[in-house]
C-alpha cells in the first residue's frame, strides 16, 4: 500500500512516464510513481483545472494526456513531464468521457448528458460529424483497438450498444438489454467487452453474434461479491470486488469452454489497509500497468499496489 499526496479517482497507467496518472477530488491531475527501493510513492499534482470523469493518454505522444472539460467544450491537453496545460481542442457538445478508436487513430468524446459521441482526431486536427444515441443515455464508451472503421461500445444501466462503421454516425451493429456499471474491452477481440452491473457479482464477457449484427452473451463468473471495477491487458481480465482482486482468464482465441469465464486467482487486498474507515473504503479506480495492478480509495490518499500472478 502507498500512502500518497491526494485522492485520486480514474486512474490510469502511463508507460510514457512509469507512473499512475488520475484525477483527484479537488479537480486536479495527479501523478503517482514509486520510489526506487522503497514502499512508497512521489506524488505531483497540477493547479486546478476544469474536468469531466476520466483521463485518455496519447497514444501519438505518450506524454501527454487528454482531459475532458464539458464546462469549457473542448478537451485540454497536458504535459506529464510538467503537469501543465499545453493546449485544447473542441470536440463536440460538452465533452465529459473519453475513449480511443486505436485503429483510426481518433478519440471518441461522450458528451456530458450520455446522448451523443464525436469523434476528433488526436489533438484536434479533424472532427468528424457528432453521433447523437437516441433516447436512453449512455455512462461510458469504449472505443475498439484496432480496424480501420468507427468503431465503439456504448454502456449503461439500460444496456450496451454496439457501433461500427466508415464514417460517423456509424452504424448500430446490435444492442443488449443489461444493467451496466463497469466495463472492460478485449485488446484482440474488437467486438467483445466485459462487463458486470450495479452491485452485480457475476462478470459477462459479450461479444457479436456470428455474421456480425447482434450481442449475445458468450460466458459469465460469479465471484461472490460486488464487483466495483474491471480491467484487461493482453491475456487477462481483472475484477476488483469488495474483497479481492479477480484474475480471470480472456480467452481471445480459444474461446469459453462450458460458457464459463476461469478464474485463475483471487488475491485478498484488504489485509494491507489500516483498520477502520479505510478498510471499508469503496474503490474509486484501477488501474493496469504491466507488472501490477492499482487500486484507489474513493476518499482515502492511498493506493493499493498488488503483483500479477505470473502466466
């Protein structure tokens, strides 16, 4: 466990730094990287900023990361090595959640009331036409990590949407009726997603039916508690819960025997936490770097460090 300098919530891992990066309840951008030889962290933080609920780092220049600022329109582009602001670029009505579209190299910007997606190249050189989403708003989207098409998923507690296609507005490729409250994509299967509902303990991994319009459900896991968050790298998928972290298996390739989802280990992170209120804490983010796995505390200066299993 870290003790570090703020509260951080939605972070992510940046391998252009080696550090956690996440926003923090006082709307500033945080950087998070551990001492050399130590069990702690350094912790840095921006001045205050205007921001919506995520970060997205460049995959063009993986010094910089993208947050959206839905009060401003635009979508404000800061340097890791400073924290400071460089730049902004418009991106469609009130841009308050970011994805990326790894294939065609665009970022995906749901707007604050969940009803429409614009995609904008990197940094803002070319905005391609606002998708508006119909009646039933979306939390979160996740954009596909290779292909040459407009390519995303849609979540929330009325279901998941599914869109691909030339040019935006792509087409609606198919649609599940499920509650949704966190998600996950697969790096190699474009058209699958992981995903559990509101104090759900199942994880369901869907993905397209065969010929390419529709979802079903391909293989579940149930964990026996809350499932608060929920990650991927390229051969894993993990499930943070009340009480442990999940490892489970993708299976990109092979795909489910049985319909089931293996679980491969479950590792109990609460042990490490002080007694008391921070025990109890509710996750506010998790985060996949390349050898660990991070959790934050929604209320708490800590992070939660914990080693992958080895494969």
């Amino acid at each position: 466990m870290w003790s570090v300098g703020a509260i951080l919530q939605r972070p992510v891992w940046s391998y252009g730094v080696d550090a956690l990066v996440a926003l923090t309840a006082d709307h500033r951008l945080a950087e998070v990287a551990p001492k050399p030889q130590t069990a702690d962290a350094q912790t840095r933080v921006s001045p205050p900023m205007p921001m919506g609920r995520n970060l997205q780092i460049s995959k063009k220049d993986d010094r910089h990361v993208f947050v959206p600022q839905p009060d401003r329109g635009k979508v404000a582009v800061v340097d890791l090595e400073s924290l400071c602001q460089v730049g902004d670029f418009e991106a469609g009505p009130t841009p308050a959640y970011l994805s990326e579209d790894a294939g065609m190299g665009m970022l995906l910007a749901l707007s604050a009331d969940g009803r429409s997606v614009t995609p904008v190249d990197q940094y803002g050189f070319r905005r391609l036409s606002t998708a508006r989403i119909g009646d039933e708003p979306a939390d979160s989207i996740d954009g596909a990590n290779r292909g040459r098409e407009i390519d995303y998923h849609l979540y929330g507690p009325t279901g998941i949407r599914y869109y691909r296609g030339p040019k935006s507005p792509p087409d609606e490729r198919g649609s599940l009726k499920m509650d949704v409250a966190v998600s996950a994509g697969d790096g190699a299967a474009v058209a699958r997603s992981y995903v559990a509902g509101h104090d759900g303990d199942v994880v369901y991994a869907v993905d397209s039916r065969r010929g390419g319009n529709g979802l079903e459900v391909l293989a579940s896991a149930r964990l026996g508690s809350p499932i608060r968050e929920l990650g991927t790298d390229d051969t894993r998928l993990y499930a943070a819960t009340d009480n442990g972290l999940a490892v489970l298996t993708t299976d990109s390739f092979t795909g489910f025997a049985d319909r089931a989802i293996a679980v491969i280990r479950v590792i109990a992170y609460r042990a490490v936490l002080p007694d008391g209120a921070v025990r109890a804490a509710r996750l506010s983010g998790m985060a996949i770097g390349p050898h660990r796995v991070y959790l934050t505390l929604d209320g708490f200066p800590y992070v939660v460090s914990i080693a992958k299993p080895r494969l």
